[in-house]
C-alpha cells in the first residue's frame, strides 16, 4: 500500500522549534517537505525568492548524469537513474521524459565506448518506465533534421526535463501544506546552541527589515553557494569541508531544430553540451563549467558565449551567433571539493555532514544535483533521527507532489482541463497543466469565461493566476512570476512585462 500523505502539524511557537532549514532551494525546500511530514515542526528560511539561486538556473534535466560514468561515479549515476522514475510519477506535470540524441564522432569516443556506457545508463537504475537506449540512422528515423547532414549515424537514449524552479516551488507548497513555516526574503543571520537548542537570528521578516530571533533543536544548512558562510555565522559548527563553485551558462536561441527530442553534442575537449527544444520557439543550449569566485552574482561571459555558439555550430546545419542569443543565464554549482584538478571533473554527488553544538544538531548539505534531492532529504533526515526519537518514516518516494495527482500523461490532463473550462484557448491550455498540474483546477475554480481569468498579461497569463501565484506560491515581485514560477517573462515586450509589475506591486502592497 502507498504511504497516505502525513497530516499537517500545528507549530507551538512557544517551544523551541524541532527544525530550522536554511535555504529555500531544491535541497531545502525538499527536507522542508519530509520534515514536515514526518512530524517535525519545521521554518524554512530563504534570503531572496524561493528558487532564486542555483535551483532556477540549471539545465532542467532530471537526468541520470551520463557523462559522469567517465568519472566512475556509479554510486550517483544510479541513485539518479532511481530517482527519475520516482519524480517523473511524482511531478508527472512538471517533469517529462526526453529524448536525447548524440551524433556519432568517432574520432571522439568509439563506438564501443558509447555503447558499453549506454548498456550501464540503461540498467544502472533498476527498472524504468523509459525507453532503453538504441543506435539510430539519423537520417533514415527523422533524428537529424536541423544537423549538418554529415551527421547520419548516432544513439538515442531517455531521460527527462523538468521545471527546475516549479518543481521547488511545489516542494515548498507541499512543506508548508503538512504545516511548515516558509518565511522567502528572510536572512539567516546566526545561531548559538546552548542546551540542546539552537538560539537563531534572522533579518527581514514581515517585510521590516529588522531582527527576529527563534529556538530550535536542529538547523540544516542547505545554503547550496553559500553553505561555507552560513556555516562560519552558526557558532561551534566545523568548518570541515570545502566547496567548488563552479559557474554553468546557458543560452537561449530561436529553435535550431523541429521534432521533439534533444542533442547531446561531444566537444573536442571532452565536454559535452546539450541543444535542448525550450519553451516551443526556443533552443537552449548549455552548459559551461568556469570556477568562479564571485558566486552570488554569476554572469555569463562573452567566452562562454562563444564556445556555447562554437559547439553549437559544429553540428547544426544553421551557424550559432551571439547575435542570435535572446536570452541568456548563469548559475554556480556549489560543489563538494573532492580535490579533482578539472573543474568538470568534481564530483556532482552530494555530501552531508552532521555534528552536535552544545547539545543542538546541525546538518549541513554540501553539492547535489536537482534529480538527486529527495533522496537526499532522506539521507538529511537520517541524520537528524537521533535526535528526534519520534520522527516519522520516510514517506516522500510514493506520494506525489501538489498537482501531480494525475495518470495518462500531460495530453489526458489538458483535455481535461479543455472540458472543464472549453473557453480557454488551445494555446494557453497546455502551460497552465505543465505549470500547476491538477492544481490549476484550483484556482480556475469556479471560472466561467475568459472574463473571470482577469486582465491578460500576454503568453496565457491571466491575473487569476498570478492571484494564485501570490497567495499560494510566495510570489512578491514581477520576476518571481515572469521567469520563477513561469516563464512568461521571455515571450512578453517591456510593456507587457511593466503591466505586470504594476499589478504586483497593487496586489502586495
Ligand atoms: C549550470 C547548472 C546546471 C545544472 N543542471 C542540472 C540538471 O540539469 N539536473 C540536475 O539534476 N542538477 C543540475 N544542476 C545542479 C542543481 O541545480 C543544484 O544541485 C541544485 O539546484 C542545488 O540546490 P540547493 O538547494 O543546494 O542550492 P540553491 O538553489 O542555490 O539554494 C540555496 C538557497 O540558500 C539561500 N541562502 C543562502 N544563504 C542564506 C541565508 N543566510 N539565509 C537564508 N537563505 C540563504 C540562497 O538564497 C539560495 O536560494 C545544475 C547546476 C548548475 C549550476
């Protein structure tokens, strides 16, 4: 039988809090998630958005990783291969499978390699519900269109794409519906332990700007970029691993090819870079790997650009120009140093460390990836069951996330929607299920013309929904909903986009 979804707990906030989450990213917001269903009274804190840092700007893969078999991580490889038939049945609104095709260059990588590394892809992870990989005519199966016709032979394998900024949105939503506090522009200031308890103290709560201090038993440090500096700011914490921060960039171009599925391009110097179709009109093609310093405000550099157009252009049949790119962006991956000297070749597996301050818990959470957080809440709340006798089990891989509660697929889901709400138009049907899944039924609710929606923004968004957005999603800014929440932002003009902000601002203030 499938684990029910825990009840919601009430927070006493006389007592000291059982959990104190630092970080309103993927990772945090997933042990937020766990947390709360497993009984715990919980507050997650996030100095900007949620969303805002690492967890918005990736490749928005839930992949297994099939580059990194050449770094022998086998261990992560097939925990992620798990974890993307988990989420897919879990968000099956927010994440779809993918196909991916890789032109054969044989003077990069033989045959026999590619081969034997697809045979492990396929059966690393157990029992999938995704196709298993094949050699492909490119030219004969349709794979090629839009490559430079050289390119006739390659392989196709599955993986999967998803909302990364949703999905930890929806993470959040769920954490707070099991009766989690999620507090965005909140800044985890420090904490001291005495007596088993954690005294923190946060800036910006309600908007004013000032201190606030709370109790709690346990802190998790999931600050991803920042977890060394929130970690200097909790007293006694050590100070025991380091971290990478590795700057990824991608472009955004009009589409470069038709069909449905992706590439995954070789590179001459061993890395590989992925033209993946975007948001229908769209290619996006990324990523880079340059360590950086400067990790709170990663900007992609012309040289990125460059070599991201290079790569491109190698295989397409259209060349890549910087001039073409419309959209652009840039994310740091806080990496756990495992002292590899390439920065592309640092472990992108996770790594948790736990110690005990006057009595007090903390875990802090060093790298992962998006395909990898819910396993890694897990092993978090692992660490955390010694001090919580009472603690529930784990409960998160068989209960779906807000608005995944549905079977058949994104198609079933729009023709349902088409059937309950037959004045929506065609084209604005299909982002509102991918954006919310069942949810969208929620705040269409009782909606009986386009009228009802409110005033349209453009790009199938409607004042209802941004409505939504705000009550149920933490949405303050225009950018929360234009490129977190959606990303309607890329395909409206200034003047769409300041109507929107105009809104925001009346509806907040
Ligand atoms: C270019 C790139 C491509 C990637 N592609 C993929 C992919 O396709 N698939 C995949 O599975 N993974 C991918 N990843 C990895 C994945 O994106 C990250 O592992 C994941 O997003 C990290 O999440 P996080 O919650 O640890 O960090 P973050 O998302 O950075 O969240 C940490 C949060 O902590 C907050 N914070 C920091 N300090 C404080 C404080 N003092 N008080 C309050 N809040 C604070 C920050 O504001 C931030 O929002 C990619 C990463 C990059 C950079």
């Amino acid at each position: 039988m499938l684990p029910a979804t825990p009840e919601p707990r009430a927070i006493d906030r006389d007592l000291p809090l059982d959990l104190v989450v630092v970080g309103g990213g993927i990772n945090g917001c997933g042990i937020a998630r766990d947390a709360a269903g497993r009984g715990l009274s919980v507050l997650l804190v996030e100095q900007g958005d949620l969303a805002s840092a690492t967890s918005q700007w990736s490749t928005k893969l839930v992949h297994g990783g099939l580059r990194y078999l050449e770094h022998y991580e086998f261990r992560l490889v097939g925990e992620a291969l798990r974890e993307r038939d988990v989420l897919l049945s879990a968000a099956p609104h927010l994440i779809e499978p993918l196909q991916f095709v890789l032109p054969h260059e044989p003077h990069l990588r033989p045959r026999w390699m590619i081969r034997a590394g697809l045979f492990l892809y396929d059966h690393l992870g157990g029992r999938t519900s995704l196709p298993k990989s094949r050699s492909e005519r490119l030219d004969a199966a349709g794979l090629g269109a839009g490559l430079k016709p050289d390119y006739r032979r390659g392989f196709s394998y599955f993986d999967a794409r998803v909302d990364d900024a949703r999905l930890t949105i929806a993470n959040a939503r769920a954490a707070a519906d099991l009766g989690a506090v999620i507090a965005p522009r909140t800044r985890f200031v420090g904490a001291a332990a005495a007596d088993g308890v954690w005294a923190c103290e946060f800036e910006g709560a309600a908007g004013d700007g000032g201190r606030h201090r709370l109790r709690a038993r346990a802190i998790v440090n999931a600050a991803g970029p920042w977890v060394a500096r929130v970690q200097d700011a909790i007293g006694g914490a050590p100070a025991d691993a380091r971290v990478r921060h590795v700057k990824g960039s991608h472009i955004v171009v009009p589409r470069l090819h038709p069909g449905e599925h992706a590439y995954i391009l070789q590179n001459p110097d061993q890395r590989i870079v992925f033209i993946i179709p975007y948001l229908g009109a769209f290619s996006l093609i990324g990523t880079t790997d340059v360590a950086v310093d400067d990790f709170a405000h990663p900007v992609i550099s012309d040289e990125e650009i460059a070599y991201l157009c290079a790569t491109a252009s190698r295989y397409c049949a259209r060349p890549v120009a910087p001039a073409d790119v419309v959209w652009s962006y840039s994310g740091v991956r806080p990496l756990y140093d495992d002292g590899a000297g390439e920065a592309a070749a640092v472990t992108r597996d996770y790594v948790l460390r736990d110690s005990v301050v006057g009595g007090a818990a903390l875990v802090s959470v060093y790298g992962g990836k998006l395909t990898t957080y819910r396993k890694l809440a897990e092993h978090a709340l692992e660490r955390l069951a010694p001090h919580f006798p009472a603690m529930g089990r784990r409960w998160t891989h068989a209960v779906p996330l807000p608005g995944g509660d549905f079977r058949g697929g994104l198609a079933a889901l729009t023709a349902d929607l088409k059937q309950a709400y037959p004045f929506l138009p065609q084209d604005h049907l299909a982002g509102m299920a991918r954006r919310h899944g069942t949810v969208a039924f929620d705040w269409l609710d009782e909606a009986r013309s386009l009228a009802d929606l409110g005033e349209h923004f453009g790009a199938g968004l409607y004042a209802r929904e941004v409505d939504h957005m705000v009550a149920q999603e933490w949405a303050l800014a225009a950018d929360d909903v234009l490129y977190r929440r959606s990303k309607s932002g890329l395909m409206m003009d200034d003047a769409a986009r300041a109507a929107l902000a105009g809104y925001m601002q009346a509806r907040t203030t």
